[in-house]
C-alpha cells in the first residue's frame, strides 16, 4: 500500500519530486521502527499507541519539532488514505497531536542593505558576475522560491509582456510582472549569455553554471552567501531570505495581502500572513516614535 500511496502523491495529487521522497522516507522509518520495536512488518496495522511510541522516540532523539510534525502529517495523509481504499477501518493517527512549534518571524533584509547587495559596482561585468547579479535580483524582485529559479527557462521569461511564467508547487502556473529596471538587467545578461554560449534556445535554462548546464540548488546557495556576506548582518543568508524580503517589502508598502499571496504561489492566505507580523512591528515603532501618549 506504500506503494500505491506514493503514486497517489505523485500522479493524482501532483506532489513534487521533493515532497515525494520526503513522505516516502518518513514512512521507510517509521516501517524501520515498528518492525524493530513491535515486530510487525505491515504498517497499516500499526495502532495508535505504537504511532504515538515512534513520535516519543524521534523527540528523545533529539529531531526537531518541525520535523516531527511533518513526519506526523505524513502519518496521517498515508491512514486517510488508508482508510478511503478501505484498506483499513479506523484511523489510528485520529487523536494524535501535532507538537507545539515556536513561531518564527521570517528573517528579511533592510532596504538599505539589499540596495548595497544590488549595487552594479559589486558585479563583475562577465558572464559569471552578471549571472550572479540576475540570481540575486530576480530571487529579490519576484520572490521566486529557489527550485523555481533553477527550473526556469528562456521561454518563461516574456519580455514583450513584461512578465515571466513560473510554475510552482504542484506543478501550478503563475505569472509575475517584471521591473523595468529587471527587464533592462535580464537584456544585458542575454547579452553576456549569448556571448558566453553563442546562442541561446528557448529550452535552455534562464540560470546556468559556468559550462552551461542547469544551475543546483547548492550553487545558488553559495551565490546568495557569498553576497549577502558582503553586506547582511542576518543570522540566514539563504535564497529564502531573499523571497521573504521581497514580501516583507511589499507589505510594508501598502500592498495587498491577496496580491502577495498570488505572487508568492501560496495556496491560501494562512502561509502569507506571516508576513503581516512584520509589518505590524514596523507600524508599532512608528507609533511609538510619533504618538504623543505612547
């Protein structure tokens, strides 16, 4: 059934890659440790009290809550799913609680600091310092996440439209509007691509390495280290700060949450609310500098 289960995943619901293996691993543990502790080789006839043992045993073990908790979420997509293939009768994830996770503030950059982290100046003006600027600014400017970026092709990016199609978590589709100052930077470096490689086909990748082939998620990582080192004074310096400034930014310019939300690819107002945190920490030291009775 933990076959079939990770078809459902993958073919009907349209998880992606990465949220497949990880529901697939979670469950290989958690079918480790009942054979290992309860010698049972089905996990479908695991019970409740075994489920609740295996979480007991991962916090003992020192695995984050976060972590936890999404091991319990696939515990609990895999019995409902169970349980509508009739596979099972009752669900024993029903009563089980997730563990109280400690709100975080997203980290995001001052504007002061991501003006300095774009500063052309900081550029070399090759093919690998202008491709390193188009990570940081498109990252910045669309708040695209980073498997986005690195999926992204030449024929995504409209620049008679002005807009640049991105297809996001579950394979959904959406279409983000580019600055003029962005359009202007994407043209010089199609330039320096085109010099680099000679040409460019509309299947080729937006961000390449150096001999041209599909940029990785380490590579970016390093990209947005090595520039953020320059200038952040953040505790993160990963691609995902980028896309959290690029909220943060927005709402505190007025824009509008259901605006970001469609921008950002969330699939409801819950995941972008996070955002409006920071904001509201902003509104509250101006209220307290300018408000006479504060």
């Amino acid at each position: 059934m933990v076959d079939s289960f990770i078809n459902y995943l993958e073919f009907e619901k349209k998880s992606s890659p990465h949220t497949v293996l990880a529901y697939q691993k979670d469950l290989e543990q958690f079918q480790d440790f009942v054979l290992t502790a309860f010698e049972k080789e089905d996990i479908s006839e695991a019970d409740h009290s075994e489920i609740r043992a295996w979480v007991i045993d991962l916090v003992e073990n020192g695995l984050s809550t976060t972590s936890v908790n999404r091991k319990i979420a696939t515990l609990r997509s895999y019995y409902k799913f169970l349980l509508r293939s009739r596979a099972i009768s009752k669900d024993p994830t029903y009563k089980l609680k997730s563990l109280k996770n400690p709100k975080k503030l997203p980290e995001f950059l001052q504007e002061t600091t991501i003006s300095s982290v774009l500063e052309e100046s900081v550029y070399d003006p090759g093919f690998e310092g202008q491709r390193d600027r188009m990570v940081m600014e498109f990252l910045y400017l669309t708040g695209v996440r980073l498997s986005e970026l690195t999926g992204l092709k030449w024929r995504d990016i409209k620049l008679q439209e002005g807009v640049v199609k991105v297809l996001g978590k579950r394979k959904k589709e959406r279409i983000i509007p580019l600055t003029k100052g962005l359009l202007r930077n994407i043209i010089l470096y199609k330039k320096v691509f085109e010099e680099r490689f000679l040409k460019i086909e509309q299947s080729d990748y937006f961000i390449v390495t150096n001999h041209g082939k599909q940029s990785y998620p380490m590579m970016i990582y390093r990209v947005v280290r090595h520039y953020l080192d320059l200038f952040a004074q953040t505790s993160k310096r990963s691609p995902h700060v980028l896309r959290h400034t690029f909220a943060t930014h927005l709402l505190n310019k007025g824009a509008d949450l259901n605006a970001v939300k469609d921008l950002l690819g969330h699939a409801n107002l819950a995941a972008t609310q996070v955002y409006t945190h920071n904001s509201l920490e902003k509104l509250k030291a101006v209220f307290e500098q300018a408000h006479p009775k504060a």
